[in-house]
C-alpha cells in the first residue's frame, strides 16, 4: 500500500544534492538552484541557472548555464561533470528540476491551477515543504486563486492573480502571474530558517512554471474526448473515468499510459506461483476470479504483458497449491473452515518455509479475517503466514509483497565479499538468467539470489548473505523492491541500468566487475562483449540504411528521455548502436514545442545520437496518414499487433523485442533486422489495395 | 483449483461467436481482463479485448469497483458504462450479464437492462443468472436463451430452420472445421440451407431470428425450460462420431422429407470414412487407453467415436458442476472407466500420471487445460476445442461429421506415434555412453 505520509520537498533537494555529491541544493527565488560544495576546507557555490544568462558556463547535456563562486578550475570543472550526471527520481510525478514543461499551455485560475501548472512541484495533500503541508487552492470569486499551506507552524496563504490586475506593493510577477502572500501565520522569529521559508520554495517553482508571455484563459477546454496529446483530462467526467478503466488508448497513443505500467494482480500471483516449495501459497478466491488465471500457459493480458518485459511467470506444475473456491453455500455462510484447513496443511509440511494466503475480492464482501487466520496458524507452527491482498481497493502491492516474502531471511548470517544479489534483472529462469550464472563467476563473484520477478526461498532466506546488492534502476523494479530493501539497512545497494544494447550491456558488466574489484574492469566486461562482436557487426551492416520511426506525444517524451520510465530502455541508444537511422515525430500542438527541444537537447547531447537522430514536429492528424509519409521501415508500437503501422506500410516492434544481456543484445538486432526486412505490410497493404479495388 | 470454466466464461464464449454483440459485465474491471486471457487462449481471431488502439473493436467492458461501490450497489456505475457503450457503438447490440460477486452485492441488474431497453429501443439483453454456483454450460445456455428470446425478428414461418444450442463457434480450426463439415453434410442431404445459425461467430447469418420455424436444437447451449420457442423444436444429437452423426442425418430426414437421399449420403459417406480409418485402426487405435477431458455432451461423444475406432476411454473429466444423475453422464459410466466431474486440475494430474505410469493410457483427447501435465506425464495429446487452446490450428481440424471422425483418428494416431517414437529415441539416446 503506498506511504500515506506527505512528501517532504526538503528531502527531495537534499537527495539530489547526495546524487551530485555536493552538501546541499537549496532552491532560490529566482528559479535557480544552488549547489554547496566543499573543497577541502574551502566552501564552493554552483548556482544552475535553467536558462542561459551572460557569463554563465554551458555544460553539454545540461539545460541553462552555471555560475561557480569560491572554486579553483579544476575542482570546478570536476563540480560541473557530477552535476551534469546527476539524476534522481522524484515520487509522485514530481520533479522540482522542471522548467517551463507546461508553459505552452494557457493559465487558467481555476481550482485545478495547481494540479494542471503546478503538478511538477506540489501536490495538494502530499508535498510538504517543511512543517507547511501543502493544503489545496482554492479558486476565489475574483478570477484569483489561492494557495494553502499548512501545518503546526501556522498557515501561509499565496494569493495568486494575473498579472495586469495586480497593481499594488508586494506583488511578485512571474510570467503572466503575480503572487503575494496574503496571509502569515507563522512566528515572526522562525521565518529566517530555511525549513519555513516556504515562499522561497513557491517563488522558484512559479519561475520554472511560467514563462513570460504564456497565454492566460478564462476557462479550460470541456475534457469531452481525450486530446491527442495525450494529456490528463481536467474534470472528473464520468466518461473519462470509463476510458481510463478500460485501457482504452487514445488514437495517438503509441507509448503506454503510465498507470498501465503498474505491476498488477497477475504479476504477485505469477511471482508466488512460480516460487519454489519453501513457499507454499493458498489461493483464496471466488469462483470466477480473473486472479486464478494466469496459470494458463501463454496467457497474458495488458498490463501483465506490459508492466513487465518478461512473460509473465506461470504455475510450476508438481508443487502442492491450495485453491479454494468456496460454493455458494459457503460463501454466504462466510465459512472459513475449509480455509483454515487448508492453511494449515500448507504450513504443516515440512519443506513450507513461509506461507502466502492470497484473498480475493471475495473475503474483503463476505468479511473473512484472513489476517487473522493467518496469525492463529502463525502461533500454531511458527512459520510466517502472510496476507498478499487483491481485493478491489486493498490492493497489496508488489513492494509489500516483498517486503512480506523476505520476512524469513535470515539477517545474522554473516556478509560475504564475493556474493552479490541481483535484484529485478530476469526471472529465474530466462536466458539472462542463464547468462548470469555463467558469467558472474568469470568476474570473480558468487550470485547469491536472483530475485523479482522469480522468488526462491533458499535465496530469499540467505539474502543477507551478499555484501552487496544489485538494484535494476528501472522505476518498476525500484519500486518493486524498495520496502524489502529498507528492512535491510546495513546492507550496500548498488544501481546498475539493466543490460540492453551493447554499451549498456558492456557496463553493466562494468559495474559488476567494480563491485568485484577488478583491475580494469572495463576490460573485462569488453572481453566478455568480444565473442559476440563479429556477429553483431554482421547484423548492424544489415540495419544500417533502415530508418525506424516513433511517434511521440509531448507526455511520451519522458519515455524517451528517461530510460527508467520504460523498464530501462534507452531506445533512443539502443537503436543506434544497432546501427539504425531514428526518425522522431513529435506530434505538435502548441504543446509539443518543449517536449521537441527536450528530444532536441537529448540527441544534440550524445555525439551518437546526434548523427543518427532526426526530430521531425507534423501536426496532429491520424496516425496512418503521418506514418505513410515517412520512409522509416519499422515503427514503435506497445500496442501490438498495431494495425495503424501495418496499414501505413510499416512494421512494428514493440519493448519486447529487445532482450537484454550478450546474446540478448545479438537476438534483438537479428529480430529488429528481420522485423525491417519483412514484406509482409508491403504485401498487406497491396492485397487490401487490390480488394478495395475489387469491391 | 476445478478445471470447469466458469459462467462469465461461457457468457464471453456466447459473445465473442455473436461478431454485431458487446457484453456489459456487472463485474470489477478485473473480469474485463477476461477478455485478455480469452483472446490469447480461447480465439486468435476473437479480440473480445480489441485490438491496435482498442477504443473501436473492444467488445467487452466492466466498471471499475472500489469497495464503497459494492456498499452502495453497483447499479450507477453499471448504468454509466450501459449509458458509454451504448453512445459510442450506436449499432451494436449490448448484453449484460451480473458476475459472481454482482450477485452478491444484489444489483438489480434486471430491474436496470428493462428500463435501459426502453431508452436503447431494445438493443440491450439481460442474461440472467439465479445462482452462484451456475458454471460455463449455463452461461451459454442462458445467453443463447436471451439473445433466441430478445434478438426475434417479425416475420417467420419459412421451412427453412433455425439452429441452437450449439457450442458458440470460434474461428479456430476444429470448430470452423465443425461447421464446415455440418454445412457439408447438411448440403449433400439436401435439408434446406438454415435461415439463421446464431452463435456461428460470422459465418452464417445470425440475425434477424425468424419466427415459427423448426429450431434444430443441440445439447450444449439448448435448455428446454430456457427456450420459449413457437415453433417446432428437433433435439439433435452432438454428431460426434458414426452413430451419433447418422442419429442426427436420419432425425432432420425425417423432418425435411429426405430420406433416400439423406441414406445414399450415409452409405457413401461411410465407405470412404471406412477406408481412411481402416489401416490407421489396425496398426494403432485399436486397444489404445485415452483419457478424454470435455463438456458433458462433447466427451460423452468423443466417447462413443474413439469407441467405433476400437479406443477406449480410460479416464473421463467432465467439465461441468452436474449432478451424477443426468442422463449424459449416467450414459459415460461404465465398468473400467473413472469419471471426474468438475475435477480439481491436481486430481486429474494425479491420475493421468498414475495412468501413464501404469501404461493404461497413452493420451489425451479433449480440452487443452491439461496439455502441458499431459506432456509432462509423457502423453500424446489431442486438442479438441473448448473451453481453451493452446495449440492455435490455422486448418480446419474438424471432429463432428464423417470427415471430423477420420480426422481425429489421424491426428491421435499422429500424436501417439510421434509420442511412441520420442519415447524409444529417448530410450536410446540415454543408454549412450
């Protein structure tokens, strides 16, 4: 279940500043940031401005300029480099380091204001800039709004109004808007601290916000149909709600909406499904429970085929599973017997390590106490029994089915240097998987547990064995395990981006081998890569000359942008390192502009990328018409089998082509060259001619 | 967990064979990705789920739930998904069917659809559902019930007949194979072509049904009690099988006065079935133990035929919650045979294993929900149809007919030498040094 607790703004600057390795990152009231270093006993100042301003130092890959106080050259210059590496994911949507996202869209002072122009930097009810919760706002009789914080500090309100109405002292101006603060009810002596300047927050996030001569609108367009920009509709309209309950993909979406990517029901049971027998699961479901399912071979369903890029793990035929579904008579009697019996049986035998009940919508209407059971068969053979939850909204997630699972490892066991663990990579069995066990060894390391999406118990219990473990970055799996790798506190974590494409694959092996405390280890992850380089060059001669094309709404951008958005994909590399030519299409609104620039910015960065990549902006209209235009050969869909590419010519390939590791990163491009090289939408296409003709 | 397909299940079956139909379910979204699971394991060609950008050929839908939802009743959000369906497919037919845990709610579902019908000028149907424990079988037969009942068009009275109560086609191999080879039969017999086929997922008309015509009627989705039909009613017999395609030439005969002609198609139809089968009989089929995993009607069927091909069926699952008096299943039972019905997936494992190892069965003939402990037992198995797949058969792979019968028997003397011979490579290949 997610953290109930606000997000602390102060905490999320004071992680970005650990990324950078500087002492601090205070945001200022001009929009930039400034970054506290120490450089021997000498105090160093970095202040990023997001926009470029005389005399500022431009970093490559690094939007605005910098100004350094206080530095010598060349520990500025080494300030610079970790700045303009450091990321960090921030919760909720957030990310502070925004500039101008939404400022193409018009301002309109309503009580959605902060949710539409804010959504990067507050979050009504969930952020927190020191004791101030951030409350809500409130939209004002006269065309203003007004921001609430609150907390045991006192209460702040920020009057927000448009620009030319605001013709008194004590206004500040940002873009079309002016803001003051309207009312203070904080102790005059505690304002200088940082933690209750709240306005100083407020201020540089109004600067990121909005740009000068960014439109102001009396009122926001009806939400009747989703736009094809893929944005979120204003209002809750009952339609929209539909839509988005059903999975429905507006016309050019070709990138998954993000709450698809959400790791579901079918994922926790394919994970307990296809544990060992040191986990014994009892199913407690209705008789139609769409829970019970996956254990069909080859079944799949959207978010399962999405949320994940492996298949999804399926039932393991020969281990004891108690599925119970409970008659009509029972289930009106709310009849727990048959239940209690059959847990414990489960905990009875004696290779059970750790039993899992996993309840259905069922127990949560009927009032079945499962936690209940669960601790009297606890106390009866003192085994853990856990609840994994998937009812309607009590929807236990894959962080704290995690978290339950590793109850039963055993944290005395003492560390040991040479064994890592590797944390959401591959199941346990896949050819990665397979890869890893050969090759790990060759580093000089010992693979202690491969977990997520697969569980063993044996590795589960010696997880603490390991001196260190290997997170894949990906936000998915971050997530997954984020709460089972807090009970570990003394354990180091590492984050290495999982292993797809050549060069990410290559330092991946990199990194393990660091971790394994290689001389060169750069050397020997190459040497790992070399076996399969005359193969990979064979196949990259055939894709060079190819073009593949994305169609990108401005939201998709970050998919792009980001590779942890998309299961740690970076596409944009991977396809170029295969040697193929990227067309982009950033489907343009007025909207569209900033996530251009960005996709822009991106390729301008990266000496590859910028050979390779063509950004190309074409206005909204149907998919098919924009794709026939271009000549790329194969076309990016998380929608397959996609008819829109089909129909205009081309080929789709979907995340799943790609496969990580050595051989993985050869099979991709063999798939995507033979994908490429297919006639088949050519032959579609003309036998579909040929019949429309024939009509 | 019991390997008999539930009533939801039986309704996306019925829906997913009507092409011009969506199904409104009262059902936590979850039961919408039933529709996922149904076009990966039930219909290639269904997309019950819809395909490329899912917003015009989805055809099933469910409300998302949350606990207050249930608290409430469920009947607002029903109405506004009723209310969206029926907006943006102004053309199509919708059916609402109560779930399991709607039933439990006790949404009035019934009460909804009837005033919903007026609004809609009757192009909603309400499947109905009276208990919790109704499975699959029901769930096609009540949704033929309603759509016969609703879906009736003005005129009627023609010769021509109408057809029930058979599985809803998918147009996958065996069952396309099916119809192909029914329609054949039914062609060289000389009966007059059907006026509608409901449920022949496209393939013959299915709409407007005619009134005060003969209603041929097959087992699986026709219930007396359920059909409220004006005009003649012929029970037909699954044509499964020599016997049983013979009992339902010889009845429709009777019926459409073509009785010579209907006999000089059985005589022919048989030599050439006897000279196909014969050398298969003797070198394989004949002493051969299968087990056989299907509806009542289908594996009562598959029975009978493997038993003209000189098969016996050693094991039964029935994938039904009957009870053991029905007429079907007191038919199956017989000295030597182990019937399951509504088996629990372990058992059966259990006992094609204990099977296999004994030597007393080297198949599987029937659904494909316990192929992959089939083959992991060291089995041949032979897909037939319902409720899934999991080998998708692009050709037509037929079983009902003349022709079904001849194919079968190819294809589980295929599957068992193909088994026979990986068993002795196996054999041979590990005494290897």
């Amino acid at each position: 279940m997610s953290d109930p607790r606000p997000v602390q703004l102060l905490d999320l600057f004071a992680a970005l500043a650990r990324r950078a390795g500087a002492a601090a990152a205070v945001p200022l009231h001009d929009g930039s940031l400034l970054y506290r270093f120490r450089e021997g006993r000498r105090r160093v100042e970095v202040f990023h401005s997001p926009w470029h301003r005389p005399g500022g130092s431009v970093v490559r890959g690094v939007e605005g300029c910098f100004f350094v106080r206080g530095a010598t050259d060349r520990f500025a210059a080494a300030c610079l480099r970790r700045l303009a590496g450091a990321r960090t994911r921030f919760p909720l949507s957030l990310d502070p380091l925004a500039v101008w996202e939404d400022a193409d869209r018009p301002v309109v002072l309503d009580a959605d204001f902060a949710r539409v122009h804010l959504r990067r930097f507050l979050d009504a009810g969930r952020t927190a800039w020191g004791p101030f919760l951030f409350a809500g706002c409130d939209a004002n009789e006269d065309r203003t709004v007004t921001l609430v914080f609150e907390g045991p500090a006192g209460r702040v309100d920020f009057r927000v109004a448009p620009s030319r109405a605001a013709r008194e002292e004590g206004w500040r101006r940002f873009g079309p808007l002016a803001v003051r603060i309207a009312a203070d009810g904080r102790d005059p002596a505690a304002v200088g601290s940082v933690a209750r300047r709240v306005e100083t927050y407020v201020y540089y996030a109004f600067h990121r916000a909005f740009r000068p001569g960014q439109p102001l609108a009396a009122a926001r367009p009806e939400p009747a149909h989703a736009s094809p920009n893929g944005d979120v509709p204003f209002r809750d309209d009952p339609d929209d709600r539909i839509r988005q309950n059903l999975d429905q993909v507006p016309e050019h979406a070709f990138f998954l909406d993000p709450f698809l990517r959400r790791i579901g029901t079918q994922e926790t049971l394919g994970t307990l499904l296809a544990a060992d027998e040191g986990l014994a699961l009892v199913v407690h479901t209705d008789q139609e429970c769409t829970t019970k399912l996956p254990w069909l071979k080859s079944c799949g369903h959207l978010r399962s085929l999405f949320a994940r890029l492996h298949p999804l793990p399926t039932h393991a035929s020969g281990r004891e599973i108690e599925w119970l579904e409970p008659v009509q008579a029972q289930t009106i009697r709310g009849d727990d017997t048959v239940l209690l019996r059959a847990l414990r049986r489960a905990a009875g035998r004696r290779k059970t390590r750790i039993v899992a009940l996993m309840g259905t919508c069922v127990g949560d209407v009927t009032g079945l106490d499962y936690e209940g059971l669960a601790a009297a068969v606890e106390r009866e053979f003192g085994k853990p029994v856990v609840v994994i939850g998937q009812m309607l909204e009590h929807f236990v997630e894959m962080d704290h089915t995690w978290e339950l699972l590793l109850q039963i490892a055993d944290r005395r066991r003492p560390p040991e240097a040479d064994r890592i663990n590797l944390v959401g990579y591959a199941p346990a069995e896949s050819d990665l998987a397979d890869e890893l066990r050969g090759t790990i060894p060759r580093l000089g390391l010992r693979l202690n547990a491969l977990l997520v999406p697969s569980f063993h118990s044996r590795e589960a219990r010696d997880f603490a064995r390991a001196a260190c473990t290997v997170l894949n970055p990906a936000r998915s799996s971050t997530f997954e395990f984020a709460r089972a790798a807090a009970t570990f506190p003394t354990m180091r974590f590492h984050r290495i981006p999982p292993p797809f494409g050549k060069s990410a694959t290559i330092a991946f092996y990199r990194g393990l081998a660091e971790l394994a405390g290689a001389k060169d280890p750069q050397a020997e992850a190459e040497a790992l890569w070399a076996p399969h380089e005359p193969e990979f060059a064979a196949w990259q001669e055939r894709a060079r000359g190819v073009r593949v094309c994305f169609l990108v709404r401005p939201g998709d951008a970050t998919c792009l942008l980001e590779p942890e958005e998309l299961h740690g994909l970076d596409l944009l590399r991977i396809l170029a390192e295969f040697g193929f030519g990227i067309d982009l299409v950033v489907l343009a609104g007025p909207e569209g502009e900033t996530a251009r620039s960005r996709l822009e910015r991106r390729a301008a960065a990266d000496p590859l990328l910028a050979e390779t990549v063509r950004t190309i902006r074409r206005p909204v209209r149907e998919p098919t018409a924009i794709l026939a235009t271009l000549d790329a050969r194969l076309c990016f869909s998380e929608f397959p089998p996609d008819r829109r590419a089909l129909e205009a010519g081309k080929m789709f390939f979907q995340p799943r082509d790609i496969q990580p590791g050595l051989a993985g990163t050869v099979r991709s491009l063999a798939r995507l060259v033979r994908l490429a090289e297919s006639a088949f939408p050519g032959t579609w296409c003309r036998l579909r001619r040929a019949g429309v003709r024939h009509r | 967990m019991r390997l008999a397909p539930k009533y939801l299940d039986g309704v996306l079956l019925a829906v997913n064979a009507l092409p011009g139909v969506r199904a409104v379910l009262d059902a936590p979204r979850c039961e919408q990705e039933r529709a996922w699971i149904f076009d990966q394991t039930h219909d290639w060609r269904a997309e019950l789920s819809g395909a490329g950008s899912y917003t015009r050929d989805r055809r099933v839908f469910a409300p998302l739930w949350k606990t207050a939802t249930l608290v409430q009743g469920t009947e607002r959000t029903l109405a506004e998904m009723i209310d969206f369906v029926a907006r943006h497919h102004p053309g199509d037919t919708l059916l609402v069917a109560p779930s399991f845990l709607s039933l439990l709610a006790n949404t009035d579902v019934e009460g909804l659809v009837a005033e919903w019908r007026k609004k809609l000028s009757g192009r909603l149907v309400f499947v109905g559902r009276e208990s919790l424990d109704e499975d699959w079988v029901d769930g096609i037969r009540r949704t033929q019930a309603a759509v016969f009942r609703d879906l009736r068009g003005p005129r009627g009275g023609s010769r021509a007949p109408v057809v029930g109560g058979f599985l809803p086609f998918r147009r996958e191999g065996d069952e396309t194979g099916n119809l192909e080879e029914i329609l054949r039969l039914w062609r060289l017999a000389g009966f007059p072509p059907p006026a509608a086929w409901p449920f022949s997922a496209g393939l013959l008309p299915d709409s407007p049904i005619p009134r005060h015509t003969p209603l041929v009627a097959f087992p699986i989705g026709f219930d007396a009690s359920r059909f409220a039909w004006e005009g003649e009613v012929i029970e037909v017999e699954l044509p499964i099988g020599i016997d049983a395609t013979c009992s339902m030439l010889r009845r429709l005969a009777r019926k459409f006065r073509c009785t010579r002609r209907t006999e000089a198609v059985i005589r022919e139809e048989s030599r050439a079935l006897a000279d196909r089968i014969r050398p298969l009989c003797e070198r394989t089929l004949a002493g051969l133990g299968v087990a056989v995993l299907g509806d009542p009607w289908t594996a009562d069927g598959l029975c009978r035929a493997l038993g003209e091909l000189g098969v016996e069926a050693c094991l039964v699952g029935v994938l039904r919650r009957g009870n053991a008096a029905d007429p079907v299943l007191a038919r199956l039972d017989r000295p030597g045979r182990q019937i399951l019905l509504d088996p629990k997936r372990a058992d059966f494992e259990r006992e094609l294993r204990r099977l296999a190892r004994n030597r007393i069965c080297e198949a599987v003939v029937g659904s494909a929900v316990v192929a992959d402990a089939a083959r992991q037992a060291g089995l041949a198995t032979v897909e037939i149809s319902a409720p899934h797949y999991l080998e998708h058969f692009a050709e037509p792979t037929p079983y009902m007919g003349f022709a079904g019968l001849a194919r079968l028997a190819e294809r589980l003397t295929n599957a068992v030498e193909h088994q026979r011979h990986l068993a002795e490579h196996a054999r041979k290949r590990s005494r290897r040094p």
